[in-house]
C-alpha cells in the first residue's frame, strides 16, 4: 500500500482525499491497510459518547480523518439475562424482557410470550382479542421505537429540534403505556398465554386520537429532514452495505431492508394476526443511511396503518387462553375454590410446566429479529435460554462498514443503525 | 420447497454423519455426529441449499453429560424462507469446533460469544477474543457450574467505598433529632464539627427569636474534609 505515489502527495487534504478514494475502490475486507503516511493514530470512542446511544465503544485507527480500521468493544450493559432466565420460570422472566430493547418493550414482551407459547404449542389457540391488542403493542412500540431512532438520528447530524418534535409524540405514547399497563417504561404487559389486563375502558378512543397526531407529526418530521440539505450530505451515499454483505452478516430489520433485501417476518413467518393485516414492506434500493432513514418513516406510517385496522377490526371476548394450568386463575375464584387455589400455587411456585423440547422464535421487532431459542428439559424453568438480539448482530457489521469513511460519518452510520445496547449486551 | 425436503437432501449428502431430521412445533432438527465436519455441512447448506441467512448460533451445556457441549446453529434461506437448526457436540476435553466465519461473516460475533460465555474455542477464528466479558476474566459464565451469583474476580466487588446509605451514608435522615436541622442529612456535618454546627444553630434560634419569623437552613456550607 505504501508507495511512492502516496507520499509525493504533500498537501494534507489531498493525501485524504488520495486515501479515501484508495479505500473505496479496495473496501473493508481487503488486505490489512498499512501506516501510508506513517502518522496513525488511536482514538477510543465511548462508551460514554453521546452518539453511541448507551455503551458502544469503538477503538478507531485513523489516518488523518480517515478511518482505517474500527473496533468494537461491546457488552459494558452486560446483565447476564440468559443465565438469570435460566434460573427462574417462565413468568418470571417476563420483566427481564423490558431492558434488552428498552425502547419497545411492549414489542419484546410480545416476543418472549409467543416464543414460550410456540414450545408449550398454544401459539395458534391464542384469542383473537390477544392476538389483535399484541399487534397494537408491537406497532406501538415500533413507532416509539422509531420516533426516538429518527430523534437521535437528527441530533447527531446537527438537526436538534427533530429530536424535541417527536419526542413530544413518544410522550403521548407512553401515556397510552401507562393507561394500558400501568407503567410508562417497563411495561412488563404480557403474560404466557395472554396479557395481564384487558384494554381499560376508553382506550382505544385515546389510541385513535393519538394516530391522527401522530401522522401530522411524521410528515412533519419529513418536512424538516428528507430534503433537508445538510440531512441529505450527511447521509447519502454514507454507510452503504450492498445487499450480499448485509445477508451474509446477518443484518435484519429496517438495516437489511434498506439494502434491498425484502424480508419482513410478519409477512414471511406470519404470527399473531398479521396475514389478515394490510400493510406494506418498504424496501430501500441504495442501502445507505439516507436509505434506512427513509425506511423507518414509512414503516412508522405503515404501522399506523395496522393500528387503524387492528382497532377497527378488534373482536371482543376473553384475552387469556382458557387453561388454568398456564394462565392464572381469576383472583376470587382462587379464594373460594380448591381446584383454582391448586393451579394458582403451581403456578406461581413451580411455573408453567413445559414440555422437553427446543424452539427458536423469531419476532420481527423495530431493530430487527429478535429471537428466543429456548432448550426445555421439562419443568417450569428453560434450561437453556438464548437471546438472538438483532442489535448485536447489525453491529457486527461495524468493523467492515467503517473502514475508508471519515471520523464524522460515523454518528451518521450510528444513527441510521439505530441500536439499542442493552439489547446487544443482555 | 419444505425444511423437511431441504433436510432430506442436506442429510442424502451428508447420510454418514447427520442424524434423521426431528421435527418439533414444525421445526426440523439435523444432529451432526461430528462436530469437525460442521463447516463442510454449513457451506453445502449455503451454496446448494440456499440458507444464505445464519439466524443465530448458540451453545448449551450439558453439565453431567459426555459429550458436554452442544453447538446449535440456525439457518434461515431468503429464496425459500425455510429454517433449519443443526447441533453437533462437543466434548469437555477438547472444547473445541472448527469455525463456520468462512460460510457466514455473521458467525464471527456467535462464535466469540461462545467462547466468552460457554468456553468453546472456534479453530480458524481470525480474532477469538472475549466480547461481553472483559479480556482476562477467568471464568465462562453461562456453564452450569458457575453460580448465578457470580465468582469474585480481579474487579473490585462494589463501585464505592463510602458508607453505604443505610450505614448512615449521606442520604438519610437520623430519627430523634428536636429538630429538622439537626435530622437533615443535608446540614449533618461530621463529629469534629459538631461544636461548629451547635454555634452555628444557636446562631439561628437566636436570629428567629429576634425578629420573630421563620428562618430557613440558610446555605448549606460544604462539607470539610
């Protein structure tokens, strides 16, 4: 790599360019870049660093302003979720779920109840009436999920006040949150075999007021960044990742989506009610960072589209699985019969008792696909329970993606990944 | 095309080494009786299969049991949506698989969370290093005879040495005081000060018997140290 050629370069911004223009022909991946001008240096960045949205740390070697290799050092939010479920039952667990992506936790909850509803083989008996108000979570927490994405997007690109305008929508969703589960933030909101509580009464009045703020928002929100000059320098043609790169690391979510690649799992693996949900899955064409900005505008609009059907379409009815063995029985019936009074105190003392066997379930969450592998050997508790966390594996890609761009592209690469590190860690 | 299909022709390949496929709540399950093999099996599955997609790759422990560890590996294909889960065994003794990051790039990561948390080594990794836990850590975390408690370790136990706030940290008012000022934490000055702060309230009761109105704890002076 060090030639002559290299060196005769004397200006300094030209060299740049020379090597910028060296690394985008011959991208990550290739042969090890040598110390062309013989003045790297290290820079560490984070884990505290406001564009690295919780604990990211990457070790940078740079030549000038250039990127020539990155390092990511992952898991300062490390909890050990996977051993701690390994300890506790089913039901337990279900808290736990809240702080890996604690942006959507609604989504996440849904997630792990399907999972254990797909070993105990009760996923397909679900009410109607769950399976509608687990939709209206999931597509809750995914414009949640994206408002704040896109909020800090803009902000570390310098766009401050898109952060404040759909911060003020989130808030309106936590709201909904709170009057649906009593909590804003870990909403702890499903049950194996159910929910914990039905739709208070007047809820679904709330839910539809605030869609139709929501989408004067979002087109707001566009009015200040699509066509926004500095918005658009910053992010096109920054952070591309051709499409058989994203497949071949595993990317998933609006991040493979924005390189081309169709794949929903709510249209491919349908669960819940999805397949009789009309919507439509944006596929983005350049894979960069404008790309998946894009992405997660429409998808927002798309999800309002699911809510508007979900709450229109919402049957009534019962929202728990009518086995007592699984969900728990109603409180004062407990009190007053034997039978309820046994199921209750297996339930809570020895957990749901699962069959041996092993599953993996994968729910298509607003980072990706979230996954639970779980490895029953019988009993109420896993015996074997694996998080497939789709910010772990799109950060993964970091070390390929960074090389050959310049120091201030990566709060814009950062930003359009939109991850979420206590769902890398666990 | 079905995952049962796909399994069958993975496994009409591979007939010596592959288990019959187990299917369970609709996924298919593929044993591989020697783990040296899982690359070969892992690349044919891509090139000739169409499983483009490495979903996750895991590990289980199964303390007690020989072979210890299994090795899971979930495949997902994009032209024809279909999964599949392989799982090969890995003895105690050797610990040790031949890595699949030539098939998937996405393996990278997986593989060095095994290795972190179960203690399996990946032979051909590029950059086999510890990824949760930090460099040095001299325990595998996830193995089941490592307590859910955790093991002391070169890090100290807590963050702090101060007192904790229940052992009259800084944070708690003290029951029994005559009066707020002298249960508020916020005006408590050590011992050595005590005269100081005594004259100091003094100081005050005098000043609100004089005029006759209430007087509020004024400025809190900073600690001395």
């Amino acid at each position: 790599m060090a030639n002559v050629q290299d060196i005769q370069i004397k200006d300094a911004a030209a060299r740049s360019a020379q090597l910028a223009s060296d690394l985008s022909r011959a991208p990550a991946g290739g042969e090890e870049l040598g110390d062309v001008t013989g003045e790297k240096m290290v820079l560490n960045m984070g884990p505290s660093h406001p564009s690295t949205h919780g604990v990211l740390r990457i070790v940078l070697e740079l030549d000038g302003e250039i990127i020539t290799k990155a390092t990511p050092d992952i898991g300062y939010l490390h909890r050990g979720d996977e051993k701690i479920a390994e300890n506790m039952t089913y039901t337990q667990f279900i808290p736990y779920t809240d702080r890996l992506d604690y942006l959507a936790p609604l989504a996440n909850n849904v997630a792990y109840a399907l999972a254990v509803e797909k070993l105990l083989g009760i996923d397909k008996q679900l009410p109607p009436r769950c399976q509608f108000i687990r939709v209206i979570c999931c597509e809750l927490a995914r414009i949640s999920a994206h408002l704040l994405g896109l909020g800090s997007f803009s902000m570390d690109v310098g766009a401050l006040t898109v952060f404040l305008h759909t911060f003020t929508e989130r808030e309106k969703i936590y709201n909904l949150c709170e009057s649906l589960t009593g909590a804003r933030f870990t909403t702890s909101y499903t049950r194996i075999g159910g929910l914990a509580r039905d739709l208070p009464p007047g809820w679904v009045e709330q839910c539809r007021k605030f869609l139709k703020e929501v989408v004067v928002n979002i087109d707001e929100t566009e009015t200040l960044l699509t066509r926004n000059r500095i918005f658009v320098d910053r992010s096109q043609g920054v952070g591309v990742i051709p499409k058989d790169v994203a497949i071949d690391y595993g990317m998933t979510g609006p991040n493979l989506r924005g390189s081309g690649v169709e794949h929903d799992l709510r249209k491919t693996q349908p669960y819940l009610v999805y397949d009789q949900l009309q919507f439509d899955v944006p596929v983005g064409t350049a894979g960069d960072s404008y790309d998946r900005y894009l992405l997660r505008i429409e998808e927002m609009r798309q999800s309002v589209r699911i809510l508007h059907q979900c709450l229109d379409k919402l049957p009534g009815g019962p929202v728990n699985v009518p086995d007592l063995k699984i969900v728990l029985p109603p409180k004062d019936r407990v009190l007053t019969r034997m039978e309820e009074l046994i199921h209750h105190f297996i339930n809570v003392t020895q957990g749901i008792n699962a069959p041996p066997g092993e599953i993996y379930f994968g729910h298509e969450n607003p980072k990706g696909e979230l996954g639970f592998y779980i490895n029953s050997k019988g009993g109420g508790t896993p015996y074997r329970l694996k998080i497939r966390s789709p910010s772990f594996v799109n950060l993964s890609v970091l070390p390929w993606l960074l090389r050959g761009h310049m120091i201030s592209d990566i709060v814009a690469i950062l930003g359009s990944f939109d991850f979420v590190m206590g769902e890398c860690d666990r | 095309m079905k995952a049962l299909e796909l399994a069958q022709q993975l496994r009409a390949r591979f007939g010596d080494v592959l288990s019959a496929p187990l299917e369970f709540r609709g996924e298919i399950t593929l044993e591989i009786a020697d783990a040296e093999r899982v690359p070969e099996i892992c690349e044919f599955a891509k090139k000739e299969l169409g499983f483009d997609y490495l979903v996750d790759i895991t590990s289980i422990d199964n303390y007690g049991d020989d072979p210890r560890f299994t090795l899971v590996y979930h495949l997902y294909g994009y032209g024809h949506l279909q999964s599949l889960r392989l799982k090969a065994s890995v003895s105690e003794e050797k610990a040790e698989a031949p890595t699949v990051i030539k098939v998937w790039r996405a393996a990278d990561w997986h593989e060095r969370e095994i290795y972190d948390m179960m203690g399996v080594r990946f032979r051909g990794h590029p950059d086999l290093r510890r990824i949760l836990m930090w460099d040095g850590y001299p325990y595998f975390p996830l193995r089941k005879d490592f307590p859910l408690a955790g093991r002391p370790s070169d890090l100290p136990e807590v963050a702090f040495t101060e007192p904790a706030p229940l052992a009259g940290g800084p944070f708690v008012t003290i029951s029994g005081g005559k009066d707020t000022i002298s249960r508020e934490p916020r005006v408590r000055i050590p011992e050595t000060d005590a005269l100081e702060t005594n004259a100091r309230l003094e100081r005050r009761r005098d000043i609100k018997e004089a005029h006759g109105q209430a007087y509020g704890p004024g400025p809190i002076e900073p600690r001395k140290p």
